[in-house]
C-alpha cells in the first residue's frame, strides 16, 4: 500500500498597515517567500494608503474599512490553528488620529487586538510611529501635510504631539510586559522628506530592518538580500494595484487582500 503524504503546515504572516506597508508589500512577501521556501509561507493583509485601525480611511474615490473590523483578523485567527507559527505585523499605526480618533480610542482597541491575539500564541511584531514631530516637522510643514494627505483633518500639531508620545509609550509598555510582543524602533532613519514614508532608495533598507526582526526571534538565517530595485518594482506594483484595483476597480485582488 502506498502511504498517505501529508503536507506540511504553513507559516502564517498576517500583515496589518498603511502606505508604508501597501508600497512594501510586493517586496516583502517575495523576499519572505524566497527566504523560507521550505516552510511555504502564507500571507494574509490589511494595508492601504490612509488606512486606520479604528477609523474608515482611503484616499481619492475609495476607502478602507477599519482593521480591527475587517475580515482579515477573523481569517487569520481560523487559520493560526493549523499554522506552524504566526507571525503578525502591525505598522503604520498613526493614521487615526488625523481622522479625530483619540489616543485613549486607538489604545484601547489596539490592546483588544492584541489581546485576541495573544491567544493565537502568535509571535507579534509592531513599529512604532516614527515621526519626532519637534525635531522633523514645523508647523508650517505639519499644515501643509495635513492639508494634502488629510484635508478633512482638524487635529492641531501640539495635539499631534502628544498622541503620539502617549501611543509610542503604550506601545513600549506592552512589548516590555509581553515576551511575544516585539516593538521595531528606529524606523525613522529610513523617512523620506515627508517623514511620514519611506523614501524611495530606502524602502528596501526599511523592510530588511523588519525582517531582520523577525527572523532573529524565528531563529531563521539570512540567505538574500533586499536590493534598491526590489523596493522600486514593489513600489510601482502597489501604484499599479492602487489604479487598477482601488481606483477603477477594473480588476479584483487577491484573495489575501482584506
């Protein structure tokens, strides 16, 4: 009699973000892909431009269902049963308050998610906001800013100031309390001249920085390295999915996308 094969559980990774993470998305699942091919990674997101994870966000004609509220969390949680491990990203945490969401609002459910996914006995990874609004921005660029990115915005720069001191401080505490909790700092070297995101020849750098991260707690070497063109393909294909997908709705993404 032949014997039954059984296929091997996936590595799950469940990415949660913004732009930062929509532009690094291509790369970073490509390179993961490639790095742990014996391990068959699976990957399941909640990222777009504008989004919140308390707050409705988008940009132009469309927008994004808060992440603590999409499908993505619940898809996640079944499949981290039967997973090898879970990995969780969860980045670009920041927008919410330029969408009149209070710090105390945007702590108390992220402490909610985390909590529910602590029980995945997942490994969590979270980058703090980077922007030193004292030392990179002034006034004037913070207007200026606010009124591009978010035009509907009536949140004041000391107000600003103060949420994300109070959210990084959360943010600190609750990796510090928790061994499955990682918080990633000094994401601010990578910053474009926005200081919001990533510049365009350090996009590649950000990303190895993150998965140097998590590989040191996966205990996985590092066999490839992230390139300049790697950054720029990831880039151009999230524009392309932005277009194609978001905008003019003329072709469906992947299933993987929430």
């Amino acid at each position: 009699m032949q014997e039954e094969t059984s296929s091997d559980p996936p590595l799950l990774f469940l990415f949660l973000g913004a732009s930062n993470l929509a532009r690094g998305y291509t790369l970073l699942t490509r390179h993961l892909s490639k790095c742990l091919d014996g391990n068959k990674p699976e990957f399941i997101n909640a990222l777009g431009p504008g989004r919140g994870f308390c707050a409705r966000g988008g940009m132009f004609n469309f927008s994004y269902p808060p992440i603590q509220d999409c499908r993505a969390i619940e898809i996640a949680e079944r499949k981290s049963r039967k997973a090898q491990r879970t990995v969780i990203l969860i980045t670009d945490i920041g927008n919410d308050l330029m969408y009149g969401i209070s710090a105390d609002t945007l702590i108390e459910g992220l402490d909610s998610l985390l909590a529910r996914m602590q029980k995945w006995d997942a490994e969590i990874f979270m980058t703090s906001i980077h922007v030193d609004l004292k030392k990179d921005v002034s006034p004037t660029t913070f207007f200026i800013l606010k009124s591009f990115f978010y035009p509907g915005s009536s949140i004041t720069y000391e107000e600003t100031e103060l949420f994300i001191e109070k959210v990084n401080g959360y943010l600190e505490e609750k990796a510090r309390n928790n061994e499955k909790v990682h918080l990633i700092k000094g994401m601010e070297i990578f910053a474009g001249l926005d200081k919001i995101h990533y510049s365009l020849l350090k996009t590649h750098s950000a990303w190895s920085k993150v998965r140097d991260e998590i590989f040191q707690v996966l205990q996985v070497p590092v066999k490839k390295k992230l390139r300049l063109f790697d950054g720029i393909i990831s880039i151009f294909a999230n524009l392309k999915r932005l277009i194609v997908c978001d905008m003019f709705r003329m072709k469906k993404k992947g299933r993987e996308f929430f």
